[in-house]
C-alpha cells in the first residue's frame, strides 16, 4: 500500500460503507487505514494513535498541529500550555492547559494561586491578561457582583446599539420619503402651472400643494 491509496468499505454483511484511505504516520512511518471522513478534517495530521499521544505530552512543539500552545477560546479566554519542568504546571488542567490570566497573576505573585482564588478582568474584557487589567479575589462570592454589574452594562450597550441602529434607519426612511415627497409636488407644479394661493394670499410651495390634491383640509384651507 502506498500513502493516499483508497478502498471502499465493506461491513461484516458484505455491504459497502463509504471509503477508507491509507495513511503513514509522518513519525513512525507505520500505515493504517482511515475512514476518509477522518481524512479529510481540517484537524488531521496524519498522525497515529501514538505518536499522537506522545507529542502531546512530551513534544507538543513538534506535532503538526502545534500553533504555539496559546490558544483564544471561544468564550474569550486564553489558554496557553505548559511543560511539566513549568513551577507553575501544577495549576494547569489535565491537557497542561492554564488560563493565562491565572498564570499572569500567578507569575506576578510568585506562587501557584489556590483553585479557591479568582482572578477578575477589571474592563470585562478576557482576553485583556495585563498584570493592570487583573485583580486577585479571595473565592466567587466577591467576584459574582462585579460579573453581574459587568452582564448588565453589556446587556444595555447592546440594547442602546440597536435602539442607535434602528433610529439611523428611521431617518434615512424619512429623509428618503422627504425628497420623494417634494419632488412629487414640483412635477406636478410644473406640469399644470397652476398658482395656488393660501388664505393669505401667499404662494404655496411644492410640499403644501400636494397636501392639497390629497384632499387634506382643514375649515376651507389647506394645512
């Protein structure tokens, strides 16, 4: 077998069930084959089983999918990794993961920060991990005010950006029936060359002579 060759599935039936590729480990260069769904995601490496495993642990820098051991979350957070030789590998999670903002704050201090402790972002912002931005709190009782002060404010930013938004859109409605409005009463003005007069005596502009063909009067004059 040849690295990329392809075969079709079969169950224990005789049946066909999709295909399968032939991949070699770029470490041990052992090959095996793999459903060609497992292939073609964007996280495969070519890796096997254990090359994987030991790069993870022991040479993450040299697996394939190595970006640096800094990664940004999707809930803002960053986590970066650390060596097991790290004084402060004992605070990371069981994939030698740590929060980088527990991490700053435990360089900072000098000493590995207790799984009691919290660390809050004082701007909100998670990703924001500068010694100035962070602030060390004792347990979640005192760090669940702020978070909540902080969900609200966030909650009414974006009340009052879509409040912003559709007022924006209600002036450009206005603004554009305005000059249809206006150009209507001109084309018509110009069409009959009609003067038309207000209880006054005074001209009417183009805007009030369309009131006008619309019927709207009020007491025999126009308004």
């Amino acid at each position: 077998m040849e690295n990329g060759d392809q075969a079709p599935v079969i169950d224990n039936k005789g049946r066909r069930r999709g295909l399968k590729q032939w991949v070699v480990c770029p470490s041990c260069e052992v090959g095996r084959w793999v459903r060609i769904d497992g292939v073609i995601k964007k996280t495969n490496t070519g890796f096997c089983p254990k090359c994987h495993n030991k790069y993870r642990t022991l040479h993450m820098e040299e697996h394939g999918s190595w970006k640096g051991g800094r990664v940004v979350r999707k809930d803002g957070y960053v986590d970066v990794h650390l060596t097991k030789d790290d004084p402060f590998y004992p605070m990371t999670r069981v994939d030698g993961y740590i929060r980088e903002h527990r991490l700053v704050m435990a360089r900072h201090l000098g000493r590995c920060l207790f799984s009691w402790e919290v660390v809050h972002h004082l701007n909100g912002n998670r990703s924001d991990n500068r010694i100035e931005n962070l602030q060390l709190l004792s347990n979640k009782n005192t760090h669940m005010p702020s978070m909540v002060v902080q969900a609200t404010i966030k909650r009414m930013q974006k009340k009052i950006d879509s409040l912003e938004g559709q007022l924006i859109e209600a002036h450009r409605q206005l603004k554009t029936q305005g000059y249809e409005v206006i150009s209507e009463a001109e084309g018509i003005i110009e069409s009959t060359g009609q003067k038309i007069k207000h209880y006054d005596n005074s001209k009417k502009d183009g805007v009030q002579y369309t009131l006008w063909q619309q019927g709207r009067e009020t007491n025999g004059y126009l308004v």
